[in-house]
C-alpha cells in the first residue's frame, strides 16, 4: 500500500509516475485501475488524461491497481538504451515525463563502491579467506574519509547508504530513499481551512527548520581540461581590471579517488552579454541566444555544468599579487553568491530516479576565483546545500549587509517563515541550537570541492586563442577578418583546419553567420572536436564551407 500525493486538478498521469518510482518493476503499460479488490478494472491508458477531479477521486479513497512486471527482456532494453526513461509508459495516452538520469548516474547506480582492504596483521585465516579486519567496506564509510581526507560523501555513497537502511528489509515494494525539501506553505490544503494567509494547519504548515552542513556532495570535484581555459578567462581581468563571469560547458565524469565518486570536466568557458565593473558586474539571464549556445554545446557532447567569476583586486605592489578578501575570517561566498548560486542549482535540477519527485539538488556548480592568503589567483569551486536551495525557492532568504550572514525574511501574505535554527559551539566546547533568525552564517549552506587539471591534458578543444565573445569593452571583437587569421586559410595543411577549427568560441561565430547548413554544422563540429583527418577533407568540400572560404577571401 501506497499513499500518492496529487492535487485535484492534476491529470491521472501524474500520480502514475508517482506510483511507478515506488515499483520500479512494474509495467505500467499493462495497468488497470478500480475502486475494489474485485473490480470492475479500468485501462488506465484510457483515463490518464482526466483530472482527478473529472475522475471522482476523492481523498483518502483507496484506489486498487492490477500490473505486469516488465520482462527480463525489457529490464535488459532499459538497461542498454542511452536515453530510456525510467518510466516505461511511452505506449500510455499521455506525454510521459521523463527521468533522463546522466550515463554516469546509470554508471555509477550498477556499482557497488564497496572499498577493498588488504589482510592485515590481525587476520588469522587463510589467503582466500576474509574476516572483519580485511572485509571490503561500504562506500560511505566515515573512517575512511577521514584517513583519506575526504570531507564529504560522495551523491551516490549517500544514496546507498539512505537505501541499505530504509530497503533493506521492504520486500519486493522500493520506497525510494531521496525526498526534496519543501519549506514553501502549501497553497491547496487538504485541512477545509481558507488558503494562506487566511488559514493555516499543520498539514501545510512547513515544520521548525535546522539548518546543518551537508554531509554529501553533488559533485566531489571540479577539473578543467586544459589551463588555457582559464588564462583566457582571466586575461579580460588583466586587460581591463573589470571582474567578469562566464559559463562553464562540459560533462561529468566518474572521480575514482572518491568512492562513488563525479567530477565535472570544464571544456569551455562561454561568457554571456555582461556589464563588467571593478567591484561587480551585472548579468541578464536568461541572455540572448542562450539555447542556442546550448544547442552548439550539446552536439559537441557538453552541457552547462556551473559557473565562473572573478573578484580579483590588484594588490599595487606590481608583483601580480592581489588581494586576499576571501578567507575564514571574513567569507567564502557572500549570502547574495550563495543565493544566486541556488538559484542556478534550482534551474539546472538533478534528474534521479531515486527520489519521490524524480529530481534532487543539482550537480551545477559556482565557482569564485578570487586571492588566497599568499596573494595569488585561486580557483575555489563550490555548490549549496540541498537546504540552501529549498530556502531559496521559498524565498526564506535575502542578502545581508554582511556577506558572510544570510538574513531571514518575515512572513507575509505570500509565504510563512518556521522557526529556523542551527547548531554551534558555544565557548564551553558544547554543541547548542541558536536560533538563526534574524541573521545566521551562509557557512551552513557551503559545500566545498576540490578542483585541478588533468596531468596529461587532453582537450576536446584544441585551440582557445580565436577572440572571445563579448568583451567589447575590452577593444576585441569577433569578425571575418579574425576568422581568415585563426583558421589560415591558404594553408594547404589539414591538420592546421584541425586545429585551428578546434575551438569553441569559433564555432559559436561561424554558426551565427548562418552561411553552413545543418549537416555542415554537424560536420564542422565532428571536425572539431574529434579531430579525423577524413571529416577535414569531406568540408573542405562542402558547399557551405566554400561559401565561407570565398567571403573570407574577399573581405
């Protein structure tokens, strides 16, 4: 037995996929829906676009569902298809909502992450056997992450720890081990009150809140495939003195020094429409052809994976040390940062088919690069706790004139503040709960990474040297003329096409002249980032690309 929240006006749909993460077996195609035991049983495919409202459905009613379970066959499918929706109901009346976990959560899901242990000292069996001392340990073992340094479990040690404890004694029924925070009132209560602010129970009431440091993370660590990346990025900064953002594009990959474990690989760096300024800069977002840009990512195999800023200050000692703002004494993120760094994770979810609602925090990750205590340029990559977001969300949280302290909003007509505390060491070496209101300390909200570059760098991107969009402000601009320059047309080498086509911010430019068709554009793409010497010869020859030549010739 089940119980399944939905709302009247909700189609049946809804609750269906509900249903279908709390049986992860079944085969909903094959469904059939009655109000007893005995029946009479209804296709749910012929209902599941009605309300449950149209439907009759009242609540606490106790609905009784017959169901197939799927096939070895068809968990074999599901298994071997890339993009197969965790959800098998593409055959239903209805558009399906689609859980489209990463390939390596699907990786990562197959795995046990159990930690090997050599025999030790106190073994006392034979070469084949194992004991208590040499046995491997789970992947979210504590001691371990402390011999081994490692602050934070790993997204997938966490869920397997949550499901060891909650499944392991369910039987043949799953009740998925991940649930959303929601500290926003509910506006349709099921109590017979007036909605908020008129009425209010403890059924959409949101419980007393306390906030404590995540002990997992999203991701554990952030690489960037080559430092070209970067030191294009921060020349801007060296130019003009003006901080400046941009978007980090690339994928997650598995992280074996963490059990579990997934890093974000940066590829490129895009840098949106901006207005730079020396203590800030002012961003529109979404901006202007951003799903373009998305689009031009996603065929070269990437995403948006998080984002970058500067906040750099010269320290005028004319040695190309800076200033050391972000420490422990002051802040690592401000309260505005962290919020516009929930509100990112907000926008880009995590899809996981091991949460009720089908998502859960994010992988998007904010990165600051800012002085160190030495007076160097540091890179420290960070993301907000699964809390941070769902305070944000229910607009719990504003920016404070000290930007280590997030302050708590009042209540309104549009949204109720709980009781908020958190927990501290009082000067007695004792652990107390203090209440947060009106202020407390974005440090609770903080997940820190880990972050380098790759010992043998290999780019997918090969070159990072054709101007870089929007910095006009800077005096660089992107044009034909500098398009004829990076690419070296008259050479009759093909591997300078190679190269010199390797680069992300060119290819952005050449597909914005809309002079290449689709399949040129594809082609273009495999060019640059596959690097096959026979995909150089098929452009040269396409008619689209001899177009271009031409233009570039006679300008």
């Amino acid at each position: 037995m089940f119980r399944i929240t939905s709302d009247a006006n909700s189609p049946l749909a809804r609750s269906v996929e509900q249903l279908a993460l709390k049986l992860p077996k079944a085969d909903l195609s094959t469904a059939s829906i009655g109000n007893s035991p005995n029946g009479p049983f209804k296709p749910i495919s012929s209902v599941l676009g009605q309300t449950l409202e149209q439907l009759g459905f009242k609540n606490g009613e106790l609905l009784f569902i017959n169901y197939g379970e799927q096939t070895q066959k068809q968990t074999s499918e599901d298994e071997a298809t890339k993009s197969k929706p965790f959800i098998s109901i593409a055959s239903l009346n209805t558009k399906p909502s689609f859980i489209e976990e990463l390939a390596v959560d699907r990786e990562l899901t197959k795995e046990t992450g159990l930690i090997p242990r050599k025999r030790s000292k106190l073994c006392r069996h034979s070469e084949k056997g194992m004991c208590e001392y040499c046995s491997p340990l789970p992947p979210w073992d504590k001691n371990y992450r402390e011999e081994h340094n490692i602050k934070h479990s790993s997204f997938h040690a966490h869920v397997k720890e949550l499901d060891h404890s909650i499944n392991k004694n369910q039987g043949s029924s799953y009740i998925p081990p991940l649930s959303e925070f929601d500290f926003k009132i509910k506006a349709n209560c099921p109590g017979g009150h007036e909605p908020w602010p008129k009425g209010i129970c403890s059924k959409c009431q949101p419980s007393a809140i306390t906030l404590q440091q995540q002990k997992f993370r999203m991701v554990d660590h952030l690489e960037f495939a080559s430092s070209d990346i970067i030191n294009s990025f921060l020349e801007s900064w060296r130019q003009t003195g003006t901080q400046r953002i941009g978007l980090l594009y690339g994928r997650y990959e598995k992280y074996d020094k963490v059990p579990l474990g997934i890093k974000g690989v940066a590829e490129a760096i895009y840098e949106p429409p901006q207005h730079d300024e020396n203590d800030g800069l002012t961003l529109g977002s979404p901006w202007e052809d951003e799903e373009k840009i998305d689009a031009i990512a996603k065929k070269a195999g990437l995403q948006k994976i998080g984002v970058i800023f500067t906040d750099l200050t010269d320290s005028g000692n004319s040695d190309g040390t800076v200033i050391c703002k972000r420490h422990q004494d002051s802040f690592f993120l401000s309260s505005l940062e962290v919020i516009f760094a929930s509100k990112l994770q907000n926008k880009y979810p995590n899809y996981t088919k091991f949460s009720e609602s089908g998502k859960f925090s994010s992988k998007f990750i904010t990165c600051v690069i800012s002085g160190n205590i030495h007076g160097q340029i540091e890179i420290s990559p960070y993301q907000v706790s699964e809390g941070a977001q769902a305070l944000t969300s229910a607009d719990i949280i504003t920016g404070s004139t000290h930007p280590s302290m997030a302050y708590i909003n009042e209540t309104n007509d549009s949204r109720y503040v709980p009781e908020i505390f958190y927990n501290r060491i009082n000067e007695y070496n004792l652990q107390v709960k203090v209440n947060a209101k009106p202020v407390f300390p974005v440090e609770y909200l903080l997940v820190t990474l880990s972050h380098g570059f790759p010992q043998d760098p290999n780019p997918v991107f090969k070159s990072n040297s054709f101007p870089i969009e929007n910095r006009q402000a800077a005096g660089i601009s992107q044009d034909l003329h500098e398009v004829k320059k990076h690419l070296k047309i008259d050479s009759a080498n093909s591997n300078d096409v190679i190269y010199s086509l390797s680069d992300f911010h060119l290819l952005v430019y050449l597909f914005s002249l809309g002079v290449l068709s689709e399949s040129e554009q594809d082609l273009v793409i495999r060019v640059a980032t596959k690097h096959n010497l026979e995909d150089a010869y098929r452009l040269i020859e396409q008619p689209g690309w001899q177009t271009l030549l031409t233009i570039m010739r006679s300008s």
